[in-house]
C-alpha cells in the first residue's frame, strides 16, 4: 500500500514557491504578507496559527499575529478584519477557525475582501470556485488534490466519493475533483447505508469529523482513501479511517498524522503567494 505523505509534497510546493518568490524581490517587489486572526483559546488553533507562523518566517514572508479575546463582539471582530483589508502592506488574511460560539464564522468570514482572502471561505471565492474562476481555492481540498498529483493517481473518468459537505473542506472538493474531470458523488451525515455506498468508489475522501468513522476494511480493495479528520485521542492523533488492515487492502491511504495536515499550511503559502502575485499585476 502505498503512503500518501504529505510532508514531501508541502516541501516540493515550498522549493517551487521560493524559486518565484526569488524572482518577485529581484523585480523589486517586496515579500507576501499575511495576517491571521486568532479569537479565543482553543489549543488546536494556537498549534495551527503557531504552524503558519513557523512556515511564513521559513519562506521570508512577512506575517502578523492578532490575538483577540474569547469574548470579542461581532463589531471588535469587524472592525478588526476592515483594518487588515484597507492595510496595503496586507496581502492575505486568514481567520483562524473555529470561532468562540457566539461569533458567526460564515458571516464574519464573509467581511474579508475576497482579494485577500487567502482560505478561500468568502462566499465570493467559493463562487469563484465553483464557476471554475477561482485565483485561490481552499487550503485543505487544493492540498488534496496536490497530493493526488504528486502521486500520480488520476481521478480522472473515476467514480469518487467525498463524504462530508463542509465550506472549508467538502463542498470545495467535489468542485476541485469535477475540474479534474472526476465523476463525484457527496455523501453526509443524513446519508443513508454509508457503509455499503463506500464500497461502489475507486477513491473515497473522508471528512466527517468523527474519530475512526470507518475501518480501512470498510472500503472495497484497492480503494484510495484520503482521510481529512485529526482528533486528539490519549493514544496521540487519529484520523476518521482507523488504518488497521490498510496495509493488505487498500491501494492507497493518507496517514494520520503527516497526510493532509501539512498540506493545508503548504497551500494556505501558495495562496498567499499567488494573491500578491495578482495584486502586482
């Protein structure tokens, strides 16, 4: 069975992005720059915005951190986000997900300028998306399908299934593997006999958010399965696919961790690359 890492596809993404970027400062253009907001205090985002810092720093973007409270209001957080869109030294902005409950994340994602948009969670990027204009997509499902090229496994003419019907991961997808010229059906919570459906697909991409929601043995033989959860056990990280038995069935599987998860950042780079590239030009 074959590993779908993707530490060594974020690291060829980084090589091709400071070959550019070479470029860009010897034009004279400065380096991209990118903000994200952080509210509140939830552990797993701290890793993920500490993660994005890390990769900026890397690749000699700039980035700024705001760190707001768990109890800031509609308005603060507004007023927060307009400040970064009318800011020209601000390329990207990224609101870390997800926000304090009281917060509404779709309409407050909705106020980023979709030229700064650097995850692709606008309505106006997903629209973009979907009529296949897009300049950036999604993080994870553009990590996605980077990973599938890498390792040269086509969708194309194949029959996929994407289970979950997410903005920031299912939805994105099922319009990224179309452009591929997949045949994609989507599959949710509300569907019916999930079990049995998994095993009509030559690739299943699996973003439930449930821990160990199917077994490796769920799917038919020789599926290619990429899974997208990650959920802190007392074991350590798991995915939503328990791997067991992966190794004689599945053509092919993406760890958990060390699969998606380094790709997402990857891309969220490239995004931002590409943002600042659009607004030179």
């Amino acid at each position: 069975m074959l590993q779908l890492k993707g530490k060594p596809v974020a690291e060829s993404i980084y090589s091709q992005i400071k070959a550019k970027l070479g470029a860009m400062l010897n034009a004279g253009m400065r380096s991209p720059h990118l903000a994200v907001i952080l509210v509140g205090e939830d552990p797993a985002s701290k890793v993920y915005v500490a993660h994005k810092q890390k990769a900026c720093e890397t690749l000699g973007f700039k980035s700024s951190f705001i760190k707001l409270s768990e109890t800031t209001s509609d308005a603060e957080l507004a007023q927060k986000i307009d400040e970064l869109n009318t800011n020209d030294d601000i390329d990207g902005i990224l609101l870390q997900l997800p926000l304090p409950s009281h917060l509404d994340a779709k309409k407050m994602s909705d106020l980023i300028l979709p030229s700064k948009d650097a995850d692709s969670l606008t309505a106006t990027s997903l629209g973009l998306l979907m009529s296949g204009r897009q300049v950036v997509s999604s993080c994870t499902p553009a990590g996605i399908i980077e990973i599938l090229k890498y390792y040269k496994l086509s969708v194309a003419n194949k029959n996929v299934l994407v289970i979950g019907r997410s903005l920031i991961v299912g939805l994105p997808l099922f319009h990224l593997l179309t452009q591929e010229n997949a045949t994609v059906t989507v599959a949710h919570s509300k569907t019916e006999n999930l079990k049995e459906l998994v095993k009509n697909f030559d690739f299943v991409f699996v973003a439930v958010g449930k821990p160990h929601f199917l077994k490796a043995t769920d799917f038919k033989k020789d599926t290619v399965v990429i899974d997208v959860g990650i959920h802190r056990v007392l074991s350590g990280l798991i995915g939503d696919v328990d791997p067991t038995g992966a190794e004689t069935h599945l053509k092919a599987l993406s760890p958990v961790p060390g699969g998606v998860g380094p790709m997402t950042i990857a891309m969220l780079m490239k995004n931002t690359y590409s943002l600042t590239e659009k607004k030179h030009h």
